[in-house]
C-alpha cells in the first residue's frame, strides 16, 4: 500500500470512527497491518487483524484474533462455506468477507471493516440460535 | 540375393571410386538370366526391370540426399577464427536421421530433444578431404572463394571418400525477416523490449509470434512448470513437461529468432513487486497474460507510475469468449475497466492456481474444484491471442510508417470483447448469419471505457468506496433474532 492509499484509507477511518478504534503498523514496509476494535450490538468487543501486505490489489485476510467457537464448541479453525470462514493462522479465526470476482482496489478498508463487524453480528446470532451464518446470508440478504 | 549380398555389392562399387555427389546407381534383376545389374540412374533398361533404388541418391548412394544448414553469422566468425589457425571445430547436429544436419561453429548452441551432435572441422585447406587425417570426423565446412562447401561422410569409409552437401545459408539478423518488410517495420521490432508475464496458453503463444514477427528482446516471467494439463493449448510439448515454463518459451523464441535477447525470471510477481516495477520500466511493451485479477492489478499499477502500454487478455469460461484491454498512458487503467463491469467472470483452467489466489474458495471440496476446471479449445482463445498480438505490433510500431500503420486508426477502443459460441453470457445473441447488424459470436467489438477520475491506480484523486450505503441496505435485511 502506497503512502496516497494509506492516507485515502486514513481519511475514510478518521471520518467514520473514533481514532482509538484503529491502529496501523507496519506501513511503508512488505508487513502492513491494520488493527481495528469491533463491537456488536451485544457490546461484545472483538478487535480485527487485517493483513495489509498485498492490498489493495489482493482481498486483505482479516482475522478475529482469538480462536472463535461455533455453538457446539467447535474451534473456527478451517475452512467453512456454511460459516463464511478461510484457514486460520496465528491462531486466529480467518473470515472470508469478499470474494474473488468481486473484489476491486477501490474497496476500502472500512468497507471491509464493516463487511466484518456484519459477520460478528451473524457469529453471534449463531451462537444464540445455532443457525449458521450462511442461512442468514442466503435466505434474508 | 540377400540383403547381405546386396550391402556388399553396393560397397565394392562405391570400393570403384562411385561418386554419390554426382551420380546415381539403380539395380535392375533379369528374370531371363536371374541376375542382379546395375545401371546408371534413369537408365531404362532393355530387358529386365529397376527393382530397387536403395536410397534417394541410388543405389550403392552412401545415403540420400544430405542437407545441411549454416548461419551466416558463424560462418564469418568462423573465416576469422581461420584467420589464425588452420581449422576451426564444427559441431553438426543430426536433425532428421541421415538426411538434415545443423552446422554451428559455436558449441554452447543448444541441442534439441532427439539431436545427435557430430564432429566436424571448418578450413579453407581443400586436401583435408583428401588426406587421412581427420579419420573420426564427419563433417567438413570449406571455405573457397565461390563460398562455402559442406562435405560429409555418414560412415567411416575404408576408401574414406568424402560426397558433397547442399548446404543452406541461413541469413544474419538483418535479413532473417526480410519477408515482412513492408508489412512490419522489422528494424524498429528488433531494438524493441517486450516484457511477457505469464506463459500460459496465452503468453506462450503471443512471445512466440512476437518472435515471429522479429521483436529483438524478451523479458519472461512465470514461477510455473509445464504440466500435463498445460499440453492441449500450450505450445509446449510432451518432453516438455516439468520444465519451467521460462526456458521451454525462451527455447521456442530462438528457435523462430535465434539472435532474440531472452531474459528470464522465473518469479511469482505477487511476491516481488520491485523487480515487476524495474522489468515494466525497462520494456517498451507489457503483455499481461496472467490468470488473475491480483496481478493484473499490479501491472496496472506498474504500467501506470512507469508510463509504459500494457496489452491484458483472458478468456471467460470455457473461453466462450474473452477479452482484450490495451492501457495506453493517460488512458483508463485496468482497475477502471473491472470497476465499470465490463467484464465478464474469467475461465479458470487450473485449480492449483485459482486456490492460489482465491478464484475457488478453499472451502471448495476438491471434487467441486475439479468440476470448476472448465477450459476451452486452444482454437477459441487464439483469436484473443491474435488480437493481442496485432495491438502490440501497431504499439511497437506507432508512428512508423508501415503496412499495418492503417490498425492505428482501427484499434482505438481501450477494450474489445470477443465470443466463440452463444453460451451462456451470449446466449441470447442470434445465430453469425442472422444477426445483421446485432451482436453474434466471432466478431470484435470496441468498448469504449471511460477514466474513473477516482480510480485508486491510476486518478491521483483516490476515492475508496466505504460502501456504507450498500452494507447497511444489506443489514436491515437481516433479522439476526430469527
């Protein structure tokens, strides 16, 4: 990410969100991170890891950094199409928030952010219902 | 009479002083006497009948009629080499069995699979084939006035005669495209760098015409090997396999272009952007043959702060269609086309690869994966790879008078779309005889693309999509209690 994308991206956060809620690291470097706090309707907090190294003209992986658990106790680790989930790393869960075809650079990463705060709401309709997020996905968007 | 017997027949005559390089032996059976003859070549002969001309040059020929190609340019490196000494090595690669053979003068020429090298010696000395030196060799280049003279011996001979080769000049650089003077100003392609990444079936065939077409300078740039998949519309073939797909590309440009400068970075460019960018500043064209939108986009980024044409091409799936965008400095970039939509999903042809950078979810079962391979013919992504080699020529050759000078004013649209069959996204489209002036398959059309004044390649003014709007009208859908 170029030092222009940076401050565009910059510009996006500090007019949608508090500054605490975001830290970037590692700019200027091949490790860019961003990491962000996310809180649900609930008031859970969770904070988002987004690795930055080849965005924006890759999909960023962004991270839950804990291993989240489905309903029945099940570690978030692998891949899930039901879940909307990619292979975990670091020990995080991975969410899957845009796909292949649809992903272009002029996707901001506050758009992610929010693409991402969405599947912590659906994660914790899970857990309170037990339907999986693609249900909510598929038959109510 | 037996085969053995025939065999030392035809050597005690050539044991006579038979000359193969200048006549011909038939051998004719005599039913009234039951004896075997033989007769000049094209003698009919008065009674009994030619039964056989063991080889193309006769029988008792040593062999049949021997060809034998030399470069021009060794050749004068060779006469300067004589200069100081009295023979120079040849090494002589056996191309057909018995009946083509390849002078070099340089050992470092690469064989090709099947070549037998032989040895051979160049001199101006012309009792070197008369003497009993140089027992072992096979070959031997003379140098004389009239020019040169290639004399061979497949075998070693007891009466250790030498016959004459035609032999083929093959011309230096200057002259080796002089068939497409006229057409493509050849002097100019040759100065002129070109920068291919990735060797797939597009690439592969694009570097090649290119070759072709006499560009002088390559820059190749793929990290993937040859594989069994690639065959059917790679122009790599079987003994290719596992080869990187860099030097199997390389090898086919110098066989069309043996004086092509050829570099080659067998690099995943996703993974080494300095290198991308210093390759695209030093190429005066970019081809973009990959099979993803995250390089694409770095070449676009590439292309766009080094101020260099690129030429992007795909196929859809099944390559029903595909297609083709040039970015011209100043002109809408990559990005701006994917962010207007006018492009349709791209095919994906190997699932290694589209796990690799996202095309099949990795939550996609293997099986499913396998069933998303869906490729087309080769013959239906050529017209892409045509397109594309014909924008790259009039790029190459912009502002130079010559035969295709007349593309420039046709090839204006940024993007142009092409399909193969009414498929799917070109279902609806009437049958190629019908259509009049409708739309139908195996026809080009322009679009043309409009400069997003808030791409975040190529504006300068970036402004992201936050998408806010979208996001929550897809929110308040969702009713999280159910």
């Amino acid at each position: 990410m170029d030092n222009a994308r940076y401050q565009a991206e910059l510009g996006v956060l500090r007019r949608k969100l508090p500054n605490s809620w975001y830290c970037f690291e590692g700019i200027g470097t091949s490790t860019p991170t961003l990491k962000m706090a996310a809180r649900t309707n609930s008031g859970n907090l969770y904070t988002l890891h987004f690795d930055l190294s080849q965005f924006p003209m890759s999909i960023p992986k962004v991270f839950v950094t804990r291993m989240l658990k489905t309903k029945s106790g099940l570690e978030m680790r692998g891949c899930s199409a039901s879940m909307h989930t990619l292979d975990s790393e670091h020990g995080w869960t991975r969410i899957c928030h845009y796909g292949y075809s649809s992903w272009t650079p002029n996707v901001s990463l506050y758009k992610v952010f929010i693409k991402c705060r969405l599947w912590l709401e659906m994660y914790e309709a899970h857990l309170r219902t037990g339907k999986e997020i693609q249900y909510y996905l598929n038959h109510q968007a | 009479m037996n085969e053995n017997q025939l065999n030392n027949l035809a050597e005690n005559i050539r044991e006579e002083g038979y000359n193969p390089a200048t006549s011909g032996t038939d051998l004719v059976y005599d039913p009234a006497s039951g004896e075997f003859r033989t007769v000049p070549r094209g003698y009919s002969p008065s009674n009994g009948e030619t039964v056989t001309k063991f080889t193309e040059g006769g029988f008792a020929s040593e062999s049949g009629h021997v060809m034998v190609y030399l470069r021009e340019d060794e050749l004068k490196s060779a006469e300067e080499a004589l200069g100081s000494a009295e023979e120079v090595p040849a090494y002589v690669e056996e191309i057909d069995s018995d009946e083509v053979f390849h002078i070099h003068f340089q050992p470092e020429i690469k064989k090709l699979p099947g070549e037998l090298r032989l040895p051979g010696f160049c001199t101006r000395d012309r009792n070197a084939i008369n003497g009993l030196s140089h027992s072992s060799l096979r070959f031997c280049v003379l140098l004389t006035e009239d020019g040169p003279e290639v004399w061979y011996r497949l075998r070693p001979l007891k009466s250790r005669q030498w016959a004459q080769a035609e032999a083929f000049i093959v011309p230096s650089e200057e002259n080796l495209f002089s068939r497409s003077k006229g057409i493509l100003e050849v002097d100019i392609l040759r100065d002129k760098r070109v920068l291919v990444i990735g060797l797939g079936s597009f690439g592969s065939q694009i570097s090649i015409e290119l070759a072709k077409a006499g560009v002088g300078h390559f820059a190749l740039m793929d990290f993937d090997r040859v594989e069994l998949h690639n065959l059917s519309r790679h122009t790599a073939t079987i003994h290719d396999l596992g080869r990187l797909k860099t030097n199997v590309i390389e090898e086919a440009i110098l066989g069309k272009n043996p004086y092509a400068k050829v570099e080659k970075f067998p690099v995943n460019i996703n993974e080494d952007l300095p290198l991308l960018y210093e390759e695209v500043e030093k190429a005066d064209l970019v081809i973009c043959a990959t099979d993803n939108n995250t390089s694409r986009f770095n070449i676009s980024g590439a292309l766009v702060e080094k101020g260099k044409v690129g030429i992007f091409g795909r196929a859809i799936t099944r390559a029903e269609g595909g297609d083709v965008f040039r970015y011209r400095p100043g002109g809408p970039c990559y990005c701006c086309v994917v962010g207007a939509g006018n492009l349709q999903e791209e095919e994906i042809s190997d699932v290694a690869s589209a796990r690799r950078d996202g095309r099949i979810a990795a939550y996609v079962s293997a099986e499913d994966a396998e069933a998303m391979v869906q490729v087309g013919l080769s013959s239906d992504i050529e017209p892409i790879c045509n397109l594309m080699v014909k924008l790259a020529l009039v790029e190459l050759s912009r502002g130079k008078e010559s035969g295709i000078s007349s593309l420039e004013e046709e090839l204006t649209y940024d993007c142009y779309l092409w399909a193969n069959r009414r498929d799917r996204h070109y279902a609806n489209w009437k049958p190629f005889p019908a259509a009049g002036q409708l739309p139908s398959i195996l026809r080009w059309y322009g679009v043309k693309v409009n400069k997003d004044e808030h791409c975040p390649i190529c504006s300068g003014n970036i402004v992201l999509d936050d998408g806010e709007e979208e996001i929550n009208a897809m929110a308040s859908n969702i009713d999280l209690n159910q």
